[in-house]
C-alpha cells in the first residue's frame, strides 16, 4: 500500500510539473501586400517651466546680553574714536611745532 501511494503522489507530481512546462506559442500567418505607411509625426509637449520655490527660514533666535546686540555698531564708534584722537594728537604736534618755530621770544 505504501509502495502505491508513493507511485501515486511521483505521478501526480509529474503530471502537474509537465503541464506548467508546456510552453504558450502563438503562430500568425499574415498573407497580403506590403503597403508603405507612414506614420504622424508625434512630438513632445512643450516644457513648462515654473519659478524656482521660495525658501523663507526664520530669523535665528541669539539669547546675548545687551552689549552684544549691534557690535558693528559698537565696532564703528570705536573706530570712530580711535580716530578722533588720532586727530587730536596730530593737530597737538603740529600746533606745538608751530609755536616753536613762531615763539616770539
């Protein structure tokens, strides 16, 4: 009995494994005249184009103490100082060279 049923089931296995390897051909047969055709021209949808998108960050959030909020600012008054008293020191020298050549003794 097992000796059948093993017979049985390498059969059936055989039969199903033979018939999903049939291959599916299909022939055609065309009889008649070649005629030329010439085919539309097809062309390609004209391009559209769209604005590039607009980026919008925030601000940066800067938590600083006071004295740091405009330091260019508070770097041009400095500059602005050092150079008046450059001024000064220059218009004190040439004021002093002057009194001493015009000293009237």
């Amino acid at each position: 009995m097992r000796k059948f049923l093993s017979l049985a089931t390498l059969a059936g296995l055989a039969a199903v494994a033979s018939a999903s390897a049939q291959a599916h051909v299909n022939v055609g047969v065309g009889i008649g005249i070649p005629v030329p055709y010439i085919a539309a021209p097809v062309y390609a949808p004209a391009p559209v184009y769209s604005p590039p998108p607009i980026a919008v960050e925030q601000q940066p959030v800067v938590v600083a103490p006071g004295y740091y909020d405009d330091w260019r600012e508070r770097a041009w008054r400095e500059r602005q100082w050092r150079e008046q008293r450059w001024r000064e020191r220059e218009w004190r020298e040439r004021h002093r060279e002057w009194h001493r050549w015009h000293d009237v003794d």
